[in-house]
C-alpha cells in the first residue's frame, strides 16, 4: 500500500516535521511503503492512504487559504482514504481539529481516524493503530 504522509502548515514548524518523519517511520517498519510530503503537494492521486498532519496554530482561523490552495492543487482525492493527526497546543483544540476534519472532508477525502497529539512518540503509536485495510 501507497501511503503520504503529509505536513499541512501554514508556516515552517520543526516539530510537525519530526512528527510527519516518525509515522513514515512507523509505517516502512510495518512494511508499507511511505513518503513523506512536505507544503508543496503535488500528485497525492497516486496514493492508497492519506495521513495529514497539521499544527494547532494553522487551525487557529476559520480560512485556511494557503492549506485550501495546496489540497485543491493536490489532484483528485475524492474517496481517498486518510488520517489527521493535529498536534495539539493552546485552547480549543477540538475546534481545530474539527477545523481541519472539515477542511479535508470539503476536498472528498473519507476520514477514518483523526487524533490529537502532543509529541512524536504518539505519533508512532498512532501509525502502529492506522486503519489501513476496509473493513
């Protein structure tokens, strides 16, 4: 299975960064072949599984254009199958991971896991517990 990982940021965050690497990690060591993609997406048709990972502060508003911009540029994702994963810091974390989940569904996009984190290692566990087959 094709799976992207993806950094989903309005601005360049290390962290987020370190947190798209350690589930790319996670899914190469369960054998599934990954990439990481990082603010310019292009070609995201190509893949079976989407996992987006974005930072609170990004959500912090209602428009997201730069995020709408890259994912209506990413190709078709209409049925695609994917994950967020929202590092969560500050208040109404809910609110924005709901923010980001309903950004990803206006694209098509069929969640099927959305999590809060706070750091790589739950990232890891996160990927470990993904939903990559139906059923």
């Amino acid at each position: 299975m094709r799976i992207a990982v993806v950094a989903l940021s309005e601005r360049k965050n290390e962290q987020l960064i370190r947190i798209t690497h350690a589930v790319a990690r996670e899914f190469k060591a369960i054998g599934q072949e990954c990439d990481v993609v990082i603010p310019t997406i292009t070609g995201l048709s190509g893949y079976d599984y989407l996992v987006f990972c974005s930072d609170s502060a990004s959500m912090a508003t209602a428009k997201n254009d730069k995020i709408s911009h890259i994912l209506a540029n990413a190709g078709t994702l209409v049925g695609k199958r994917s994950m967020v994963i929202l590092l969560a810091r500050g208040f109404l974390k809910y609110k924005k991971l709901s923010r980001v989940m309903s950004l990803l569904e206006r694209e098509g996009l069929v969640l099927t896991m959305a999590e809060l984190i706070t750091n790589e290692a739950e990232a890891a566990n996160l990927a470990r517990s993904a939903p990559l087959v139906r059923g």
